[in-house]
C-alpha cells in the first residue's frame, strides 16, 4: 500500500478529512510533507538511545557549518526559537537569571520592534519576558526612531519577516544601528526559505541570531527549527531551553527522532536544485491562471518569485485570482470557505483585492487540476 493510501487509511479511520494545502507552509494545517529518507531517518533514529547533549552539539556543528554562523542550535520550532532569543539577550547564561524567567525584574527586558511587524509572533518574545517596545507608524519608521528608543534597558533589536511592511528600516540599518550601541539583533526568519542563500543571508548581514522553521520550506518535521548566531548566545539559548529542568523553554522539547530528521532535511535542502523546484511551481500557477482567466470578470496572474524584496511572500510563485467590477458571484472569504469546507477541502490564502491566492508549494500532483475544477465549478 503506498503512503497516500496509508495515510487515507489513517486519517478516515478516526474521521480526518484530508486536505489540498494551496495554502503554503502554514503550522495549522501541518507544515509540508516529509520527504521519505527524512522519515527513514526518524524511524532508524527511534531504535537507540542517545546522550541528548551530545546529539544537540552535534546537531549544531552541522546547523553552524551551513549557515556560517558561530553556533547553532535545533528548537521546537522557529516560535520556540523566538523564545529562547529573548531568553539569551535578556538572562544570558547567568544561572539566577534563568531561573528567573520569565519574571525580568532587575534586568534589561526591553526588546525593540517595529509596529509593522507586531504580526502576533512576538509574543514568543513576551512569553520569556521581554518587554516590547514598538517603534514606527503606518507605512514608515524613520532611523531616529530606532536609535532615540535604545536605552540601558534595551535587551536586543527584533526583525521580524513577515508580512511586508514596506516602510520598515531596512534590516542591514537596523542592524547598524543597534550595533553601533553594542545591542543585539535578532531575526524571526520562519518562512525565508527557500532560497538556500538565505541561510547564511542574515548572518552575513551581521545578525547575532537568526531562526527559521525547520516544518516549511525544509520539509522537515513540522515541530522543530533552527537557531543560528553568536556562540555566546546559542549557549547561552540552550541552558534556557530543553533538556534544563528550571528554563523557561523547558516545555520545548526536540525528541531524537525530530533532530535526526531535521538534520536530514537540511541536507536534503542544500541538495535541491531549487531552479527546478520553481519552475514546477510555476508551470502549477500558470496551469490553474490559463483555465480560470477566460471565465468571465475574473482577472488572474501568477505572481513570480522576487529575490529583490525579502518577504516570505516572495520566495515562490503564486496564483492569484481577482474579479473585475463586472463580477457578482462568489469571492474574498466566502469562496475561500466554500472551498475549505468542501469534498475535497480546499484550502487558499485571500489575495489583496478580494479574491484569492493559490501557493503551489504543497500541492501534490495533480492537485492543482483538482482546484480548477472546483474553481470552474463555482465560478462559472
């Protein structure tokens, strides 16, 4: 029996329904799909014991050497890893301070972030006990504001990616500034990959740690991440996270099996001819862009891959489907819930203007057909 009928099997035995994911790498509906050597090696990984820190430092060798980083750490998950940020620029690796946390009375607490990117991510940053101070306004944060906001207070300068918010400081200025003050950046960089570049992108640029989630364009298990940057602090993240009994991220466990197939993916990743893999992606958007366009009032267009603007939205090709003011039928949240809800449940993004957008990034094959039936079907 193949894996699709497995997994059938499975999930119709406690009442699951399964689910086309034009969606992207989204947490709730379980990332992406493993690749088959990466759940071997979960399965290998399961028959043995292993000394945890042995594994972890390991684990991290292999995590330093391909972001080019000092140090580097597995986490359960790029949220996780936004904890255990907070938890290092505010404890370090002082033994009371971690027993402290998340209580950061007498120590610097406040963690700088820009209100385009109060995307509700940063309460990873509160649940360690930081305190957010926001900066900038709709549409635009002058340089200023980020240096007159530093202070003996100031624990570290927050950069998160997602979504686009056009008028934030640039993150190579940000990360000047702060550093021209000795404060650390850190940088919630869960959906930036693919590309493989970015992987060593932000490092490069001088962030002092970086995370990403290991459950989205990695593919691997969807409860894990990693966590990259200045050796002080990646030890200094680890003695506030798992397996210590009094961290503050000791609920954030990594088993084995996960760090074993991490590791894996992440190799798998770097192999990837990505070239290839878009251009798939793009032949996907174009299909269901071509059967949908000549339905009339609908306006539809594959958006491309963008490497100049660093946002997850613009790491692959999408298809977005609008409607022309002629248009009175089905659109914006009403479609999206009646394709969710459906047999097969569908489930797409909302596009800007109303419509919606399809992500080809876990549409297995011949899903992208199935899509445009049940487009046609509503829309005609």
């Amino acid at each position: 029996m193949n894996r699709m009928n497995n997994a059938n099997q499975f999930y119709n035995s406690i009442g699951v329904k399964k689910v086309i994911n034009g969606a992207s790498w989204l947490t709730k509906l379980g990332g992406s799909i493993m690749p088959s050597p990466v759940i071997k090696t979960m399965e290998e990984a399961s028959k043995w014991f292993v000394d945890m820190d042995d594994l972890n430092q390991k684990a991290g060798e292999f995590i330093a050497k391909i972001t080019g980083a000092e140090a580097g750490l597995v986490t359960a998950g790029a949220a996780s890893g936004m904890v255990l940020q907070a938890a290092a620029c505010i404890a370090g690796s002082d033994p009371y301070k971690i027993n402290q946390l998340p209580n950061t009375n007498g120590m610097k607490n406040e963690i700088i972030i820009d209100k385009g990117h109060l995307v509700a991510y940063h309460h990873s940053f509160r649940a360690a006990g930081a305190k957010m101070v926001e900066i900038g306004g709709v549409g635009n944060t002058e340089e200023w504001e980020l240096e007159h906001s530093i202070n003996c207070q100031t624990a570290a300068v927050a950069y998160i990616f997602s979504p686009v918010h056009h008028g934030a400081i640039p993150l190579e200025k940000v990360i000047k500034i702060a550093h021209s003050k000795e404060i650390p950046v850190i940088v919630d960089a869960s959906a930036m990959l693919p590309p493989q570049e970015n992987l060593q992108k932000f490092i490069n640029m001088g962030a002092d740690m970086v995370t990403f989630s290991g459950g989205k364009g990695i593919r691997g298990p969807q409860s894990t991440g990693i966590l990259c940057g200045k050796k002080h602090l990646i030890e200094a993240a680890y003695l506030n996270g798992p397996p210590h009994a009094n961290a503050v991220c000791r609920s954030a466990k990594v088993c084995k099996e996960e760090i074993a197939g991490l590791i894996t993916a992440l190799q798998l990743f770097i192999d990837t001819d990505f070239d290839q893999i878009i251009s798939e992606w793009t032949e996907k958007c174009t299909f269901i862009v071509e059967s949908v366009c000549k339905l009339p009032g609908v306006q539809a267009k594959v958006e491309k891959t963008n490497p100049q603007i660093l946002s997850a939205e613009t790491t692959h090709p999408r298809a977005i489907i609008d409607f022309d003011e002629t248009w009175n039928g089905l659109k914006g949240e009403e479609l999206i819930n009646i394709l969710s809800t459906g047999d097969p449940s569908i489930h797409v993004r909302p596009s800007e203007k109303n419509g919606i957008t399809i992500h080809p990034v876990n549409l297995q094959t011949g899903e992208e057909k199935i899509i445009v039936e049940k487009l046609i079907e509503l829309l005609k």
